[in-house]
C-alpha cells in the first residue's frame, strides 16, 4: 500500500505542486472574503433557510422548508453537532471549502487537455469571475451544487478514459451533487453522451451499473425522509415538471425574459460595485460596472467555441480520410437541421426537449468525424453540451436570480482558456524564448487577479439590513420573552425571523400597502376561527413608510426598517383568550370600525 502511494506521488509531482500552490492562492483570496462575511452576518434570505433546515436536522430547534435540497442544510447540521450549539457561520465556512474544493475540481478537469501552469491560470479565471467570488463564503447552496457537477466530470472523465471503476464514486457524487442544488440534475445529459462515445464492453456497462446503483442507495435516506415529511420520496419532480412546461413560477424571482442572464453576462465575469451601492450589489451583480475584462472574457470564450470548429474543419480538410460520403453528408446535414430546430425552439418547448435535441445532434456529429483524429473531440463536445444545457435551463424557466447562472461558468471557463491556450500554442511557435513568453504571460495574468480579487473584497459594502432584524428578535426576547410554540408571528421575514427566535414564522406580505390593503391584511392576522389563529405580533422588516399603520396593532419597536406590531388586544389580555366570545365580539366591532371607515 505505502508502495502505491509513492508510485501515486512520483507519477503526479507536477500535479500535486500545482494543487499546492493553486490552494495556496486560493486561501490568500478566501480568508479575507471569509472574515468578511463574518463581519457582515447572514445577507441572503435562503442563507435562513438552510440555516434553518440544518437546525432541524441536527434537531436543535425549528426548522422549515423540508422540499429544499437537503445535502447543505444536513452538512451544516453535522457542524452544529461538532460545536453543540447553532451559529450562522457555520454555513459560511462550508460555503468557502467547497468554493475552493470547486476551484481546485476545475484545475483537475482543465489538466486533461492544457499544461499545468494554463490549467492553473484556467481555474484562477473561474475562481475570480465575479458573480462566483462574490457568493463565496455568503452561503447559498449553488456552489456547492456547482463543485459536486465539476467533481462529477472530472471522475467521469477519470472512468470513461481509463479505470472505470471510478463509476463508483463518481455516481454517489453525482446523486449527492443533485440533493445539494436541483439544478446540478442536468448534468445527466453530459453523463450519457460521454458514455456513449467512449468505447463500452461489458466490464464498463457492469461499473456503471453498480455505480448507478451505488449513488441510488447512497441517498435512500434522504427520499425516505422526504417521503416522511411530505408524503412523497420524490418532491423536486414537481419542480423540474414545471420547468420542463414552462410553468410561471410566481415568486419575488419571476422573470419571464429569457435573455436575461446572457444580457448580463458581463456583469457575472468582471465588474465593478458601484459607488453609494448596498451588500445586494454582491448578491446580485446584475447592477455592477462591467470593466473591460469581462469584454475580454467574452471574446476568448467565442473565439474559444470557435476554435473547437476549427480544428475540426482544418483537420477534416487536411486528412486523407474522404468525407464527402453519402452517409456522412446526410448525418451532417440532419445533424445540422437538429441544431437549427433546436435554437429556433429553445423557448418554445421544454428545456428537456431542447438539451435532448442538441445531444442527439452532437451524437450524430461525433459519429461522423470519430474516424478521424481530432484529439479531445469527446472532451470538447462534453463542455459544448454542458455549457448550453445549464445556459438554456436557466434562461428558459421563468424563475430566476443572478446566482443560479454559477452553474455555467466553469464552462464558460473552459473555453476562455481554450481560446488562451490556442493563443499560446501560436506565440510560442514564433518566438523562442526561456522562459516560455506564455509561461510569463500566465505569471502575471495569475497575480493581476489575485490583486483584483483583493481588490474587490475591499470595495464590497459590509452594511447588512438584516442586522435591524437580528437587533430586533433580540429586543423582542427580552422584552417579551414569554412567547412560546402557540404563539402567532407573521413576518414579510419570515425565514430570518424564524432563525432568530427559533419559532415557526408565518408568512405575512400584505397584498397592497393602501389603508384598505393594510386593513385587510389586519384582518386577516386578527381574524380567529377553527382554521385560523389570530396573530400576537406582526414583524414588518421593509419598514420604510414610517407613517404605516395597521389597525387593530400598535407599534411597539421600531428601528432601521424594522417594527415590531402587537395585538391591541394583547394589552389587557393574554393570547390563551383569543378564542373567547369576548375575543370574537371585540374583533366585529374592530372590523366593522374598518367597514364604516372605508
């Protein structure tokens, strides 16, 4: 055993030194990002959520939401059992390892084509880009579903082209990848063309299979509990059947536009924070300054999808093999025709119907030029598959934030520095030089992004409006203590509220902020009855009309953006009289004040 690993070290020196210092990089851009978000706090409403869901796991108190993807909530949950108590930077630690381990991930998958020091410069791309850099360490579930995709292709990678015993873990990884961020789910359409154009005999079809049925049972546990808690062991297939039809999704992300994220790709690759902006311009880099990087960035990653073809048609051209065959005419020109149905109906059917038409034609092309010798082709074909699947799944459903698009840019990575190795590959041809001027190239282009990423994380704004809401639950458990399971809070909050006072939070938007809108919504809370409790207090984080009022309330704290509303009948009377006569007479005559009034 001790004798592979020195084989194992000795056939990888060169690898190992790269990941060293490629980690070594990474820990200097980290830190600093982490101890920031340490200062900041939780500044995402589904930071709560998770937070929450890991609460619940590790049983520790409240927790909501059981159809969300379990795999981060139940990692956060192991580290609150490690310190016997709950703390919010649990997630922002997790976040920050696998921000790293992705970085990393992507390093390995670059090192199947490029040399070490461009695979290395490759993985600094992406881990700079801003849209990833600035979700570093803030705890959102898309990295870690991002880094459990690159780990999936890079074991796939290491089973199709050599030891397919690697199916075993690279299926677990895969499942898991899923329960960590849904999404990671359509990276299935890239497992099955890779397999299918890399050669199968019965040992690979035999790994695979067990490997497939290895990742099934690795997450029985969490389809069992989710089959507990919401009668089914399968909740997200309601979430991909409304995408897959293009259901509108109604919710604070509703965005039908379906260029949205390639119109702001710029802002995703390089921007700047604007002057005078809030911690949401880290959130949502959709409102930064795009500098001339990201220009640049996208002329590598066209001119890098280009050059895929390039090579094909160049070495098309120059083989002897005879192309222009019957057969191969007619697949290229099916080919050809799937391709333009596909992109001509992207948003007019499901994103299923359009991923399974644009891997059937890269299968047919494949067919077509697999005789001859275009290094990589399976390789490249893989990255083009996948770069369109995830762009074409977050554009087409109508949900959408700035940072679901994290899944695409490993991609988008790759083929920027495709273009730069390209780029490299022609310098190097004519000018002779020690060291190589790509070599120095790759140097400085590394140190300039760790300046900028430095650079960046100076500039971010550290002023955090849910730091009101934790001061808020804070004066509200010293100030009014006594609450307890039975006691009704509605909150437009509701997944920040319920993480401070660990109590089941109901949700509570009014529909309207007009006096008859707030009037109804008053009821509504006031209102007791066999189906209904009526609420205690009413927590409004989006104070911004100082001068709102709900009647049958008074405001009892109020600071930054948040008050905090009590039941009027509370004043005189306990939360137990709710349901009394004397409770119901008080809300008719109250609503019936409101009624005369309008």
């Amino acid at each position: 055993m001790t004798n592979k690993y020195k084989e194992f070290i000795c056939n990888n020196k060169s690898n190992i030194l790269y990941v060293f210092i490629l980690l070594s990089i990474l820990l200097l851009i980290t830190i600093p990002k982490l101890l920031m978000q340490y200062h900041v706090g939780v500044a995402n409403w589904d930071s709560f959520l998770y937070l929450e869901n890991g609460r619940n796991f590790a049983k520790m108190g409240w927790g909501d939401v059981p159809s969300i993807a379990p795999v981060f909530p139940m990692m956060i949950a192991k580290l609150f059992l490690l310190a016997g108590h709950t703390y919010s930077e649990a997630i922002f630690n997790l976040d920050a390892l696998f921000y790293i381990i992705g970085v990393i991930g992507v390093y390995l998958i670059l090192r199947f084509k490029f040399s070490n020091l461009t695979s290395l410069l490759g993985s600094m791309i992406y881990a700079t880009f801003t849209l990833l850099y600035s979700w570093a360490a803030i705890g959102g579930n898309d990295i870690i579903g991002t880094t459990g995709t690159i780990l999936t292709i890079y074991l796939l990678l290491k089973a199709a082209g050599g030891n397919s015993k690697f199916y075993y873990l690279m299926f677990p990884i895969a499942a898991y990848s899923f329960l960590s961020r849904y999404t990671a789910g359509v990276m299935l359409f890239a497992i099955i063309f890779y397999i299918l154009v890399n050669k199968l005999d019965m040992a690979k079809i035999k790994d695979i299979i067990v490997g497939a049925v290895i990742g099934v049972v690795s997450i029985v546990w969490f389809l069992n509990q989710f089959n507990k808690t919401l009668g089914t062991p399968f909740p997200f297939l309601g979430q991909f059947s409304g995408t897959v039809s293009n259901v509108k999704v109604m919710d604070a992300g509703f965005l039908p536009d379906s260029w949205y994220y390639i119109n702001h790709i710029p802002n995703y690759l390089a921007s700047t924070i604007p002057r005078g902006a809030t911690f949401n311009a880290l959130i949502n880099p959709m409102g930064n300054i795009p500098t001339i990087l990201s220009t640049l960035y996208i002329i590598l990653m066209v001119a890098g999808i280009a050059a895929v073809f390039y090579k094909i048609i160049k070495t098309v051209y120059t083989s002897d093999i005879k192309f222009a065959t019957k057969k191969n005419i007619t697949l290229t020109i099916l080919a050809a025709v799937l391709f333009i149905v596909c992109f001509i109906t992207i948003c007019g059917v499901s994103y299923l119907m359009s991923s399974i038409i644009f891997m059937v034609a890269l299968l047919i092309l494949y067919y077509v030029l697999r005789g001859y010798d275009i290094k990589y082709l399976d390789y490249d074909f893989m990255m083009i598959l996948l770069l369109f699947v995830y762009v074409v799944f977050q554009s087409v459903i109508y949900t959408k934030n700035d940072r679901y698009f994290i899944t695409a840019l490993p991609f988008i990575a790759y083929f920027i520095i495709n273009a730069i190795s390209c780029i490299y590959e022609f310098i190097d041809s004519k000018i002779s030089l020690k060291p190589k001027i790509s070599t120095i190239i790759s140097i400085c282009a590394v140190i300039f992004l760790v300046v900028n990423a430095l650079s960046f994380t100076q500039s971010i704004p550290t002023e955090n409006q849910y730091s009101d809401i934790d001061d808020a639950c804070n004066w509200f458990n010293e100030n009014h203590g006594n609450y307890n399971n039975s006691t009704i809070i509605y909150s437009d909050n509701w997944p920040a509220v319920t993480w401070y006072l660990n109590l089941y939070i109901q949700r509570g938007v009014p529909e309207s902020d007009t006096p008859d809108g707030l009037a109804e919504f008053s009821k509504f809370m006031l209102c007791e009855n066999s189906t209904h409790s009526a609420a205690s207090y009413y927590i409004q984080t989006t104070n911004t009309d100082k001068n709102m009022t709900f009647p049958g309330f008074s405001k009892i704290y109020e600071k930054g953006t948040v008050a905090i509303y009590q039941n009027n009948y509370l004043e005189d009377h306990n939360q137990s009289q709710f349901r009394s006569s004397e409770y119901r007479n008080y809300t008719d005559n109250l609503f019936s004040n409101m009624t005369e009034e309008k």
